[in-house]
C-alpha cells in the first residue's frame, strides 16, 4: 500500500469518530492497554504534557510545543482531528509524520489491528506514541482527544497536567451538568502531578479542587495570576502586555489571551518542579512564532486581505460565543458568514448568538455528520438569520467572495471540517 491507500484502509477499516460521530466512540482504557501492551508501551518511554478542555486545548499545545522547540527541546505534538493532511494530528519540531513511517507502522502491526480492533484515533494514538517513542523526543504534548477519564491519551503519565476551561460539547459522552463534564476532564489529573486550571466556574472549581485532593496533586488555577492585556495590532500581530513586558501572538484572537494566561502559568509550574527550563527569549520566540513552528492553522486566521477573509474552527456555544465577541472588534462594511456545522452539535444554542445582521453562506463538509446545508438554513430561519444554502464548502466560499466588496469581512466558521475543507483553497505560501 502507498500512504494515500493506507490511510484508506485506516478509515474504511477503523471507526472514525469525527467522521461518524458516536458510533466510533469506545468508552474506558481496556482496548488502549491492550494495543499498548502489543507495542511494548511506547507511551512510557518519553515525558510528556497533558492537556484537555472543551475550548483551547489544541491552541494551548501548539504555544507549548513552540516554546518547548525555542527552547532547543526535541518535541513531539499529539493532536486531533487534522484539518487538511492526516499527518498534523503527530508532529515533531512542527514537522508532520514521514509518510513511510505511517505505511510500514500498518504493515507492521496490521495482525494486531485485525485483532485488537482499536478506533481509529486508539490507533492514531498508537501510532504517534511509537514515533515519539522511535524518535526519542525530549517531551511530548499530548492533546485529549474527548472528556479526559476515559480518552485513550489518559494512559500517560505526564510532568503536568492541564485543563483549559469548561464549557458544553458532547453531552451524550461526558454529561448535560457543567459539574459532569468537569468530573470527565479532570479525570486527568494524576497522583502527584501538578494540574494548570485555565479557567473555572463556580460550579466546576470545587470538581477540580476535590479531585486535586484526592490524588493529592497541587493545582493552579491561571485566573488567580496575572492576566495579559491586549495593547494593539502591528502587522497581523496580537501584542500583549504581561507583568510589564511586551509579547506579540501568531494567533490573534482576542481569546487567546485566556489560552496565554494558561500558558504562562503552566510555563511556570514547569519551570519551578521539572528539569524543562523555558527562558523569557524561548518563551517570547515560540509565542510569537507558533504558527511557523508547529504548521498550526484554522484560528482566527487571516486567509485573504479585501475583501479580510477569516477562518475559525469554533463549533460550539463556547467556541462561537468568543467569535462573536471577536466580531464586535471588527471594522468591515458588510459581515457574510459562510458556515456548516455537524449534527451532534448544539445547533440552537450556536444560531441564536450569531448576529442577525450578517449574510449567510449555509454549506456542509464532506462528511456524514455533517448536517445538511438546506436543514441548517430553515434552522437559521428561526433565529432571523437568513441566506442561501450550498452543497460544497468551496461553492459557498466563492460565493461569498464574488458576492463581496473590498471592504466587507468573510468569516468561515461552524466546524473542524468547513474550516479544513476551506483551506485547501487558501495555501499556505
């Protein structure tokens, strides 16, 4: 098999769950362990972080895996889902997975694939753990794939634990109680490990605080720190201020600066109970550069200038609510707002917080949980968003495009898999 029609038979052979959605999901550890144990445990032969939430976890670790790399450490990066090529999901020093290694991984273990029957993303994991493992990185950052108890990355045992915040996304696994989802997410914290809150609530701090206790784990909550303060743009740069120095982001939503403060905080913790020392150049470096260290795509990026062309991978209440507070920072003539969105999201709850003053591009991506652009257009309707709908991601981008005038503002938004299908038509030069 060539890499194209390896990574069919992973996708026709394995459930894939952003895909197909729950069908693929497999709850509990026993299927990791035992994929694990026929690879000789790779995940317990590299260091690592730990980093889960419902909003931010993946920004979170592309600014850790390039402070790290500024630091002059070898550092390998676990995320999901891809956007574009399956080989961002497992980087190290930014650069994707060689594609042989990807085919004779298969080869090599396709028995035990046959037998075990892991998901395609207990598999993926595998996969990225072996290679970190064969590669010997100096440390790994390693993304939760979903909750945290009982995602299949919970078998590492990192130097830190991390949890950026909070909010609702795949009820029907973690629970519909704020309460619920945290106990899930802070199943990730370890005896004696040091755990970074990113940010609580009051329905969620005693969850973490409790169980911090019981694994008797400090924890560290990065809303009780200093927080960074946006001071302007220069040339496509957030700069920020924190604790009297001046930063410049490559990722500049304004909600960054709730992720940085996550970072900061947890930059210390490692910094003061580890051997990783991260020094304030390395630091400044990696925030500044993470786009270019890591190949990370997808937030609030700038994809063209007139007419501004954004993409956002917020796809749920959490994620769309801080695209809207965005919005209210922009200056454009007219607002189109191209989006698609999957079935097994909070689709009312996203409608009713975008603004009704915008044009809409419905579409759906190319996959079966898409939910259909006609049924999301008479979603809209209820909420007096209104627009036509389209059947590819790229009919609706062009559409927009040719619709627009220099001075208006494209944002493409609603899902992973709208935002990844947009940016093969927008190549990274």
């Amino acid at each position: 098999m060539n890499y194209q029609e390896t990574l069919q038979y992973l996708y026709d052979r394995l459930p894939v769950f952003h895909l197909v959605g729950s069908s693929a999901y497999k709850p509990g550890l026993e299927n990791t362990y035992r994929l694990m144990a026929q690879l000789d445990n790779p995940h317990q032969k590299f260091r690592s972080i730990h980093v889960a939430g419902t909003n931010g976890k993946g920004s979170v670790s592309h600014y850790f895996a390039a402070i790290l790399q500024e630091a002059g450490y070898k550092v390998g990066l676990y995320t999901s889902p891809h956007l574009v090529d399956f080989g961002e999901r497992i980087r190290i020093n930014g650069q994707m997975i060689d594609q042989q290694y990807v085919i004779d991984y298969i080869q090599k273990h396709i028995d035990a694939i046959e037998t075990i029957q892991p998901s395609f993303f207990e598999l993926t994991m595998a996969m990225a753990f072996s290679y970190f493992a064969d590669k010997q990185v100096d440390i790994a950052v390693i993304e939760v794939g979903l909750g945290g108890r009982l995602d299949s990355t919970n078998i590492v045992s990192p130097e830190l634990s991390i949890i950026t915040n909070i909010g609702f996304d795949h009820v029907e696994f973690l629970g519909d109680s704020l309460p619920q989802i945290a106990a899930e997410k802070a199943g990730i914290i370890k005896p004696e490990i040091p755990v970074v809150i990113g940010e609580s609530l009051p329905e969620t701090k005693p969850v973490f605080m409790l169980k911090s206790l019981e694994m008797q784990s400090d924890i560290i909550f990065a809303e009780d720190d200093d927080i960074p303060v946006l001071t302007r743009y220069e040339q496509d740069k957030m700069v920020f201020n924190y604790r009297k120095q001046e930063y410049r982001s490559g990722l500049n939503g304004i909600y960054q600066l709730n992720n940085l403060a996550t970072v900061f905080s947890a930059i210390k913790v490692l910094n003061n109970r580890t051997s990783f020392k991260i020094t304030d150049v390395a630091l400044k470096k990696g925030i500044e550069n993470i786009c270019k260290l890591t190949g990370l795509r997808g937030r609030w990026e700038l994809l063209s200038d007139k007419p501004k062309i954004i993409a956002d991978t917020g796809h749920n209440v959490q994620g769309i609510q801080v695209i809207v507070n965005q919005l209210k920072k922009q200056q454009y003539k007219t607002l189109r707002i191209v989006i698609g969105m999957v079935n097994d999201k909070d689709i009312s709850g996203v409608l009713k917080l975008l603004p009704a003053d915008a044009i809409y591009y419905f579409t759906q991506a190319q996959v079966k949980r898409a939910l259909s652009a006609t049924m999301l257009r008479e979603k809209a309707y209820c909420y007096n968003l209104s627009g036509n709908s389209f059947g590819s991601v790229k009919d609706a981008v062009n559409e927009a495009i040719l619709d627009a005038g220099a001075d208006d503002l494209i944002l493409i938004t609603g899902s992973n898999f709208v935002v990844g299908e947009a940016l093969t038509l927008f190549p990274v030069n």
